[in-house]
C-alpha cells in the first residue's frame, strides 16, 4: 500500500507541473441522449417508453466519489438507499416499498442483464454486495416500477442494471486514488478495443488497500477484482464471452451511541467523546479473534479483520442475432460465490460501573465487582472511571453481538433467451417478444454468534474486557458474555437450499404515429428444496457446558454454549408461482414532449426471510401459500420532456405490497399490507459551462394493515420520509470543473411505533477536477464535506429508558449514521 501511495503522489507532483500543451477534449453530454436495454423488450429512446427510468454514466459515478454503491445509488431519484453500513448489508428499496429488513427485496440488481444473485435481501450478503464500480463500468441504468415486474424476476419494484463497457472504442485508463483525510489507496486500470477480424475486447479491474473509511486500527479494506469480455461481431448480431473475479473485503459499520436528548419528536443527538460516531468503528486492533461453535459444533475461530469478504468467479456467454427475420438474444451466466461474513452486528451501551453491577447480580446475584482489560496492551488491568473522570473521555462500555456468517455456497446459474420480431401492421410496427427465464440460486450458510464485553474508544483501540465478582470470581470469559447472541437467543441458524425458478414471458408493443402501446406477461413457478438447522424450527438446538478454549476450566460463558442439533434438521420442501403482467401506453405529444401511463403487477418470493418464523410446517411445506408471494401492485402516469439542454421527468406513482419478512434487527417476524403513493422528479440542465442535474421524491407511505399487530395499522413505515431529494450542480471549463451533490431528506419514524423520530439532514459531497494536460485528470473528492450527522435509522422505537444511560444519567441512543466527511484525490490518465 505504501508503494501505491508512493506512487499516486510522485505522479501527481509530476502531473501538475507538467505544461498543458493541450486543452482537454471533454464536450459536455446532452441530458437525456440515452437508449435504454433494461427492462424493455429492445432498447429504445426514453421517451418512447412507459417507464421511468435513470441513468448514470462513467463520469457521473467517477464525480460523486461515492464509497460504495449504496452510496452511489442515493443519486438516484425514487430509491431509499441507506448506505450506513459501509459496502455491504445495506437496505435499498424504491418509490415507499418497504424496508423491514437489509438489501434489495423488491429490487433486482444486476450485471449486463443478468441477476447477481436471484434474491437481494439474503441475510448477511446480498445481492448489492457482490457489486463494485471500476473503470470497466460504461453506465448504470434504473429501471423503477413499471416493465421491472415482467422482464425480470423477483423484481416488481425495479431493476439496476451495472452495464460493463464492451471495447467500442479504443483506448484505456489508469488512475490511481488514495484518501487525504484515511487511509486507503486503490488502483484502476481498463483496456480494450477492435482486435481486428470483427473481434474487439475490455479487460481492467482495481485493487485496494487500507483501513477504510472508518477508523478500526487496521487494514479493514483489502482486495479488488478482474473483468474481462470478448466480442466477435457477426452478420445480424454478435457473441460475447465475458469473466469476473472477485475478491474483496469490506468493513461493516453497526449501531453506534449518541447521547440522547430533546423529546420523541424533536431529539437531539450528540455525539459522545472519545468515539467519534461518524468516523470510528466497533471494530479494533484489540478486538479481532474469538472462538465459536460451527454448524457441526466444532471449534472454529474468526476474525473481525474478514469483515465482509466476498469471492466470487463469474462467467457468461451473451449473444444476438438474426434468425430468419427474429431477433434471437441468449445470455448464460455461472457465478461461484462463497466468503465469510465477520462483523459486529448490534450492541448495547451503559455507563462502565452500571454495566458491572448488573451483569454481577444477574449472573452471581452478588451486588459490586470491577471491570478488568481482556485484551490490549492493558490487560489484566482494572477499568477505572466515575462522574469526574470518565474512562476514554466517555465512561461507557459496551456488550457487542459478533456475528461469523460462513458463506458456503451461494452459486448461482441464470440463463435466459428472448426472441422478438418487428411487423409492419397498418400504419406503425408492432413488436412481439418472447423468451423463458430460468435460474438456480443455492443458499449455503450459517448464522453464528458470540456477545462480546468492551470499553468504548476510537481510532480502533477499543479492548475487550471482563467483569470479576469482589471474592475474585470471574463471570466472563476473555471478554466472552455469552457464546450465543444476548439480545436474540433463538438467531443460531444454517440454511442449505436449492432455489429454482423457471419463468416464461411475452410482450406486444405497437407504435404508430405519436401512440406506442404494449402489455407484457411473465409467469414464474419457483421451488426450494433443502433443510434448515435453527431455533426456530421446532427448537432445534441445546445449551451444553464445553471447554471452548481447551484452558482446562468450564466458565461460566462455557456451561452454557449454544449447538445446533445437527442431527435432526428441519426440510424445506415447498414450491410457488405467480403471474405478473403490465401495461402501459405513450403518446409523443410532440417532438420533444411525451406522456405516459401504466400499470402492474408483480411479486418477489422473500427466499431465507422465509424460513425461521412459523411459516413452514414440520414436512417443509408452506403452511399458507401466499407467505411464498409477496405481491406489489402498482400505477404510474409521467410526462418527459428533452431538447438539446433540458430533460424534465415528472411521475406520479401508487402501489400496494403485501410483505412477509423477518425484521432482524427487533428479532421479529412481520406480516404486512402497505400503500405508497407520491411524486417523483427528475432533471437535468445544460447552459454553456453551467450544469445542473438532480431529483426529488414525495413520498405518502402507510401501514394499511399489519396482520401480527394490529396497533401498527394506519402508521408509516419506519425511515420513509415524506421527501427526499437531490441536486448536483457543476461548471464545466476548458482546464477545470467543479461541483457539489446535495442529498437530503425529510424527517421520519425511527420504527413502525411512530414515536421516535428521525431528523432531517442533506449531505453534501463536492469535487474539483483539474486537467492540466490532454488525457490527463486529476480529481478530488469530498464525502459528507460539512460532516453531518445523517441517520439511516434508530434502534429506539420510543426515548430511551433509564436503564440505557452514560455518565451522569445522560440516556443513551443506538443509531446508524452516515460515513462523515472522507476526502480523497484520483490522478486518472487515459491512453
């Protein structure tokens, strides 16, 4: 990593005195010139199309500097993407869809018209998290409702779509990135172009290094990945053989305290000192390694420094061509897909000398104790801290969930061919499309678990700590609470299923005059056939005494270490299928103006949400088939106008989900019927060197009827704001340009409860590209320039009670903000 720095300021130096022999070549886009491929039976302009849809090209994502692609997608009007996480397990959802649990539930994401994986909500790695932006990346295209439920699966609520570049052009870059203000440094590179012989290639990818973004006192970043494709062009059409590789690690960011103040509709968060909730993790030089129980009750270890990592070894085959008037399109993709995930998971805040009275009576029902370091350059040392001199600045402890998720297999072979065909019927064409869908999705996991005793510091020099009774008696065990999780004791889970879905679908589009009219079908028949072990099926598992760390002595964590009764599993063994179809029609008022409607109906099966809360009899099978289809029903009407330096969208949308999940974080199943309806914006203008793009959504979301609880009916749902929105002015000269992303929304509800609530913030994110030589770029990027304090959400369904409380009897409040501010600097050349 040093190298690499080395490397990026040296070159940056040289960069900057160079003389500019050449004025930089970098015309300005037309807003809005784009076809779109996803979600269409063929690409088509835009305003063509009943659909709203985005897109964001190479430069759009190179400006905003996002730290990862949940980040990213914030710029994107419509979506709910909360990106507090860091680069994985995050939650993204579109247009008031619900969000009762992390990833993408009602949204598809994938890679050049294929799924990542079938299902975007997987407990602990989802789809998004197999997704990395590098130089390879052409565009990003967003389909949001709309033809989304019918060309593809498990995707009522929309489609993202990460379209590679294909070797058009010739050429290649090389740029190098490093963080001013953290410390990680990358390295990107991309090449491709004709061969000669109608063949033409891509190949690049990046690697990365560094603590993160977040402090955790080691290198919590640490890997890349490889893409490649080849084309061969043919008469009528193409074929392409295209690869991934994937190895990366990623940090996770949980639920962090802030003192709590103010009241339920007007808190006011502050954030504690000694930690810094926007920039230090849970995660510590000191608190790395710890032993648990595997699926079969083995002794594995873990480590926190794994975090999220990820492998996964992709290849495909993509093809178009004409067969006998017929446009035939094929596209055969196998993804290998296994890692680790390794992270803190949640956590529980009291002030240090609360923490240790309780834990004695509750264990030793004794009444007084101390603290001592477990791990650290202070270990065996005694925690000392009171009103007058809290420890750390803070005073503050911490009992941390560790969650180690082994991601055996989540292999994944999709395939899917599509033929259509352009008529001359009357005056217009008609098109007429047809094709079968199929996919086998393996979910290999497991859910283990290990509560932790820490003090609370930053810049990743937090310890683990144990809690030793007056007469010397030791209740924990090298910082080990319990080897289970403390706040959801029935959480101990392993999934093995094969996931199957066939699913054919057809559509007709007219288009005559100024009128364009079509409806498509598809209709999925899907399966999972396996076994589970966990506490919820039938209370499959047992507590035993054990000698984990093999020091000779049963503690007291170790008489009671939870197994799995690996033995008698559960089966899964249930199968479902649904109808989706759409329909909608345009009329190109004129040219440059066109209006639209439409409306849907398509549905998501909830996969692993499925399997652990009573909906599965003891044979496996559904008990209620409609857990299996989770429907979304959905209208939209718009208008979109584009001339050479405006584009306006405008939609109005409603929909209406039924949502069977699993709320992971209060550890509760949930049965839902909620209604959205709302307004969404989107534009972009252009005037000489003046730029300005952006987008807002106003969205009315409800509760209509919560069949487990009933006093959650007629609420809103948790952090759906009425409003958010998005503006991303530019200038754009000869040698220069810069800009800022403002990215904001409205209050709302910290839980379903509609108490506690969430306060506004906008964000800011700038960056400043110099080009002092033709080809030659250098770019620097701020996230979060003015350091605000934005929450994805909070824990609390209500204020917090007495019993949550730091020094002086200040109450304590879990939260999940956004990264603060993160600078970083890109030197990129093209050749």
């Amino acid at each position: 990593m040093k190298s690499i720095r080395f490397l990026f300021v040296t070159t940056a130096v040289s960069a900057l005195i160079v003389p500019v022999l050449a004025t930089a070549d970098v015309p300005p886009r037309a807003p809005s010139d784009d076809t779109v491929s996803t979600g269409v039976a063929r690409a088509r302009d835009p305003l063509d199309s009943a659909t709203s849809t985005s897109v964001l090209h190479e430069e759009d994502v190179e400006r905003l500097g996002a730290r990862g692609v949940g980040d990213l997608l914030r710029d994107v009007p419509g979506l709910r993407s909360d990106a507090a996480g860091g680069e994985g397990n995050g939650t993204l959802t579109v247009r008031g869809l619900p969000a009762a649990s992390s990833g993408a539930k009602f949204i598809q994401v994938q890679e050049d018209g294929l799924p990542v994986l079938e299902f975007g909500d997987i407990f602990g790695a989802a789809a998004l998290d197999l997704v990395r932006t590098d130089l390879t990346l052409s565009q990003v295209e967003v389909i949001r409702g709309g033809s989304a439920s019918t060309f593809a699966s498990n995707s009522p609520g929309g489609v993202i779509n990460f379209i590679a570049k294909t070797g058009e052009v010739q050429g290649g870059a090389v740029a190098l990135s490093s963080g001013l203000d953290y410390r990680s440094s990358r390295a990107d590179v991309t090449y491709g172009g004709p061969i000669g012989g109608g063949w033409r290639f891509q190949a690049g990818g990046f690697f990365r290094q560094g603590e993160g973004p977040r402090r955790t006192g080691y290198d919590a970043q640490t890997g890349g990945q490889v893409r490649f494709n080849v084309t061969r062009e043919l008469d009528g059409g193409y074929v392409r053989l295209y690869g991934k590789y994937l190895n990366d690690r990623t940090p996770f960011y949980d639920v962090v305290p802030f003192f709590y103040g103010g009241s339920e509709d007007h808190p006011t968060l502050t954030r504690i000192k000694g930690f810094d909730a926007l920039h230090d993790a849970l995660a510590s030089r000191y608190l790395r390694d710890f032993l648990l129980l595997g699926r079969r009750n083995d002794v594995i270890s873990a480590d926190l420094r794994d975090g999220q990592h990820l492998r996964e070894r992709a290849v495909g085959v993509e093809a178009q061509f004409d067969l006998g008037g017929w446009l035939v399109q094929e596209r055969l993709r196998y993804s290998g897909v296994d890692g680790v995930v390794t992270v803190p998971f949640t956590s529980a805040y009291s002030e240090i000398n609360d923490g240790v009275n309780e834990i004695t009576e509750g264990l030793d029902g004794s009444l007084g104790g101390k603290a001592v370091y477990a791990s650290g350059p202070r270990t065996g040392q005694p925690l000392v801290s009171s009103a007058a001199h809290p420890l750390n600045g803070n005073g503050l402890s911490a009992a941390v969930v560790m969650l180690d998720l082994p991601i055996h297999s989540y292999d994944d072979v999709t395939n899917e061919v599509r033929v259509s065909r352009l008529y001359d019927v009357g005056a217009g064409e008609l098109t007429v499309t047809g094709g079968l869908y199929t996919a086998r999705q393996t979910i290999d996991n497991d859910a283990l678990w290990v509560t932790m005793l820490t003090d609370l510091r930053g810049n990743g020099n937090a310890a683990l700590t144990d809690v030793v009774t007056q007469d010397g008696k030791s209740l924990t065990d090298h910082g080990v609470f319990f080897y289970r999780n403390a706040f959801a004791p029935l959480s101990r889970r392993s999934v093995q299923t094969d996931n199957a879905i066939d699913a054919p679908f057809a559509s007709l589009n007219y288009h005559v005059g100024k009128v364009s009219i079509g409806g498509s079908v598809r209709y999925d028949r899907g399966s999972a056939i396996g076994r589970t072990w966990g506490a919820d099926r039938e209370r499959r598992w047992t507590q035993i005494p054990l000698d984990i760390n093999h020091d000779g002595v049963v503690s007291l964590p170790e008489s009671a270490v939870q197994t799995t009764a690996f033995q008698t599993p559960a089966p899964v063994d249930y199968h479902y299928h649904y109808l989706s179809y759409s329909s909608g029609v345009t009329y190109r008022v004129v040219e440059p103006l066109a209006v639209f409607a439409r409306y849907s109906r398509g549905a998501r099966t909830p996969a692993t949400r499925l399997l652990f809360h009573g909906e599965l009899s003891a044979n496996g099978h559904l008990r209620n088939q409609s857990a299996a289809v989770n429907s979304v029903r959905q209208a939209e009407a718009g208008a979109k106008y584009r001339s050479e330096t405006l584009a306006l969208n405008l939609t109005g949308f409603w929909a209406s989900t039924f949502d069977d999940n699993y709320d992971a974080i209060r550890s509760r199943p949930i049965q839902r019927d909620y209604s959205a309806r709302g307004i969404e914006f989107e534009g972009s203008l252009r005037l000489g060197v003046l730029g300005l793009r952006g987008g807002a959504t106003y969205t009315d979301a409800t509760i209509d009827k919560d069949r487990l609880d009933p006093r959650l009916s007629g609420h809103v749902p948790r952090a759906q704001p009425r409003l958010r929105f998005q503006a991303s002015p530019e200038i754009d000269l000869s040698r220069v340009a810069f800009g800022a992303t403002f990215i904001g929304a409205t209050r709302s509800f910290a839980q379903e409860e509609n108490k506690l609530v969430i306060p506004a913030a906008v964000t800011t994110n700038a960056f400043v590209e110099l080009r002092p030589a033709d080809r030659l770029r250098l770019i620097v990027n701020a996230s979060n320039l003015f350091d605000t304090v934005a929450l994805a959400g909070l824990d609390a369904p209500s204020s917090p009670s007495a019993d949550s409380q730091g020094v002086e009897g200040t109450p304590l409040v879990g939260a999940r903000p956004l990264t603060g501010r993160t600078i970083s600097a890109t030197l990129r050349l093209d050749f």
